[in-house]
C-alpha cells in the first residue's frame, strides 16, 4: 500500500531530480535566444532572434568582390539557417517552459492532494477501529 507520505516524497524526489526551474526563467530565455546561420564558409553570418527579426548580417570584406546575385544567394543562404536555428531554439525553449507548467502542477499535487489524501486515509482508519471495537460509526 502506498501512503501520502511515501507519495509526497516520491514527488520531491522527482521534483528534485528534475530541477524545477522557474516560470520566469522560460520567459528570460525567449528573450535571449537566437539563431545564427553561416554561408560561403563562414564568410556570411546572420544572427536572427525571436520575433523573426534579423539581428545581424556580417560579410567578410572579400565577398565584396563577388558577383552580387552570388553574395545575394549567400545572404539568403545564411538567413535561412538563421532563421531554421532559430525555430529550433524557440522549440526547445517552449518544450522547457511546458516542463515548467508541468513541474508546477505536480507541486501542487503534492501541496494540496496529498494532504487531503491524508486525511481521508485518516477517517478510513478511524472508522475501521470502531467497527472492529463494535461502536458505530
């Protein structure tokens, strides 16, 4: 039989192993990440950051001799990267803040159900010692 006890603490001990993380915290970290593509060996950089917004194009000053349909295509290039990056970041940290709520609801599972499964545990037990000392319920 498992009791509220043993429960509350298989749930601290997950909470604990999980490393329940702030809500803030998923917030903050949307507002950091970012995406960063490269293109013609590193000679374009592009940094997009949430909200699709490019925060930076960067080109090496010997690209500048290149046709401009081809430093075009290298822009593009990077951007798109950038901005696949990007998604990539913005789903782990989505997947982070729903662990989050996730953590969130177990504590209070174990702030308020379990002492409330306590309790019912309780009134069974007393009501099983009546009936066997023969009083009423």
């Amino acid at each position: 039989m498992t009791y509220p006890s043993d429960l509350s603490r298989s749930i601290s001990e997950l909470l604990s192993t999980l490393g329940g993380s702030d809500a803030g915290s998923a917030a903050e970290a949307v507002s950091v990440v970012q995406g960063t593509g490269e293109a013609a060996d590193g000679m374009v950089r592009v940094v997009a950051i949430a909200g699709g917004q490019i925060e930076s194009v960067w080109i090496d000053p010997r690209m500048m001799r290149e046709p401009s349909e081809a430093l075009a295509e290298h822009i593009r290039e990077a951007t798109n990267s950038a901005l696949t990056d990007l998604r990539s970041a913005l789903a782990a940290v989505a997947a982070a803040s729903a662990t989050t709520a996730l953590l969130e609801q177990l504590r209070e599972v174990q702030r308020s159900a379990v002492p409330q499964l306590q309790g019912i545990i309780d009134t069974l037990g007393d009501v099983q010692e009546r009936l066997s000392s023969g009083r009423r319920p």
